[in-house]
C-alpha cells in the first residue's frame, strides 16, 4: 500500500454529476488541494536547504463535500 489517493474518482463522479444533472446524496467530504499550491509550495521547499531527502505532506485542511463541489461547478457555469 503506498499511502497516495486516487482522486480521479472525485473527478469522475463530479464529471457524472454534471452530465447527468444529478447529484448523489452522500456525506463525503474531500480535502483537495489546489495545484497551484502544491506547485508553489513544491518550488518553495526545493530551495530551502533543509529540506532536501525529506517528504512532505501537503494537505488542504478545509474539507468540502461532495455537495459544496458540485454548486461550486454550477456557479462556474457547469
């Protein structure tokens, strides 16, 4: 088991839910972390020296459900 999440799921149920117009009723909640965050965050530590040879996690610590991420894609015009 290597620890890393698969959130391609996420995305294929989100693509789902717009297409169908349907929203499933389930109380999941998602910590995604934006890649443009990772991508700075990612830049910044490579040019501390400290932290070379060592693992980061970067987690997004506001968690939105399922419900949250499809009327956020409705405001976007989906």
């Amino acid at each position: 088991m290597s620890g890393v999440w698969n959130e391609d799921a996420v995305v294929r149920n989100l693509v789902a839910t717009i297409q169908l117009g349907a929203m499933p009723d389930v109380a999941v909640r998602f910590r995604l972390t934006p890649v443009d965050y990772v991508a700075r965050a990612i830049v910044a530590l490579s040019l501390l020296p400290a932290t070379d040879g060592r693992a980061y996690n970067l987690v997004n610590q506001d968690a939105r459900s399922f419900r949250e991420l499809a009327a956020l894609a409705r405001e976007l015009g989906y």
